[in-house]
C-alpha cells in the first residue's frame, strides 16, 4: 500500500516540532483541487477549490499562483507530496502526473499519501479519545474505508465494502467517521445501536495533511502511484467486442 501511517507520536511530533523540510502537497483526488507549500511547520501557501471535475483544467493555474504567493519557489522544495487515492480514476491521475513532473524537473522525491490517511490524520493528532473511520463515497451503496486506532494503527485495512459490509466491520469501534460518505454510513447504522461517536462530512482531505504526512512518509514505501481498491467502472472493450463494433 503507498503511503506509510506515521503512528500517533510521530504525527504529534510533527504538530509541535519544526520540520527542515520545504515540501509541494497537491491534490486531485476527491471533491476539490488543492495545493499547498509547506515550510516547516508552516503553511507558506495554499488554495483549495471545490470541484468535482475539471481539476486538470484547475491545477496548473492554482500551481503558479501558488509560487506567486510564497516566500520560495519550487526549484528549492526537498519534497513533493501527492493524494495517490482511492478516490476519481481521473482526478488522481491528474494530480500524480503533475507531482512526476515537478518532480522530474527539479530532481526531487515524490511521495504517495493515500486519501484515507490524509483525511484521518488531523482527528488524530487532535484527539486521541476515539478510533478514527475514513468513508469515502465508492458508489453503488460501496464505500472506500479504513479504520484507525487512537494511536494512528491500522485496525481495518484500506477495503471497497457495501454499507452493510462497513457497518458490520466498524460498528463495534464506536468510532469518528470522516470523508465524504461519512453521513451515507452514519445513515445506514442500525437503530438502537450506539451511533458513531462523531460525523465529519469532508468532501477532501485538508491539503495541509497531506503535506505533514508527505514531510514523514518513507520514500520507499510510499511511490507516487495509484492506489486501486477495485477497477474501474468503464472498461476498455475485448478485442472481440471492439472487432463488433467496428463492424459495418
């Protein structure tokens, strides 16, 4: 799986320590097109807008604003950070290819942060009180999902699950759920049963997130590719089917 889970410490480290990393986090994955230059601990830059499509027709221009408004431009980050999903088939490609190209350009290292981690991060490093759901909207009544624990361990891993197949799973954690199916899922949960413990309906990760995370990601473990919990909806047709259609 790409990205690497840093652990509640680690992200509590972050919070309070200043990192000596100049970091790109860009994101393209969801709901929203989103960038951010990160020096250190502190957000030099950053613009979000909410879409669901068009992001490659929004990404470029946000890109150059963003040198436009920081202290430094990108010829001097140490590290690119990009959502690599689950999330839009064609969203996330957009944001992947622009961070290679940055990346190849300036001879820097990318790192993928999966959408799940980023979207749960910062109710973690927040508040340790209850375990932390990532839901996002899979389609089809499925979800994408992944649980947390209070010290940021993997307690469900990344899955494509029906509702009735998610509740099943986390339901028994009482747990925070955040992400843009995070109200489809509290919906769904049975009557008389203890409701999730919080509801944070967030179309995108915040880009900030993604960016701490990208300043602790193993670049090793985390490459900048998409991460694929099921196939995508259109298929590219058989030989035999294309052979068909061709046919007069």
């Amino acid at each position: 799986m790409p990205g690497t889970w840093p652990g509640m410490a680690l992200l509590v480290l972050v919070v309070r320590a200043k990192l000596p990393m100049r970091l790109l986090a860009i994101d393209t994955a969801l709901e929203a097109c989103s960038v951010a230059l990160l020096d250190g601990d502190t957000v030099a830059a950053q613009e979000t807008q909410a879409m669901a499509r068009g992001h490659a027709e929004a990404l470029m221009p946000m890109l150059a604003r963003l040198q436009e408004n920081a202290a430094f431009y990108f010829a001097v980050i140490d590290r690119i950070a990009v959502t690599v999903g689950p999330g839009s088939f064609t969203g996330l490609r957009v944001g992947i290819s622009a961070a290679r190209g940055i990346a190849l350009a300036t001879a820097k290292p990318v790192v993928g942060i999966t959408t799940l981690e980023a979207l749960a991060a910062p109710l973690i490093a927040g508040d340790a009180s209850s375990p932390v759901v990532s839901v996002i909207d899979a389609r089809h009544n499925h979800v994408y999902l992944q649980a947390f624990g209070t010290d940021g361990d993997d307690l469900v891993s990344p899955r494509v699950v029906s509702l009735a197949e998610a509740i099943e799973l986390v339901m028994p954690l009482r747990p925070r759920l955040v992400g843009n199916g995070a109200a489809m899922l509290a919906a769904a949960w049975p009557p008389g049963e203890a409701p999730p413990a919080g509801i944070d309906q967030q179309a995108a990760p915040m880009i900030e997130w993604v960016g701490r995370l990208g300043q602790l990601a193993d670049i090793a473990a985390a490459p900048p590719k998409p991460f694929y919990l099921r196939a995508p909806d259109a298929q590219p047709p058989t030989p035999a089917l294309a052979a068909q259609a061709a046919r007069p």
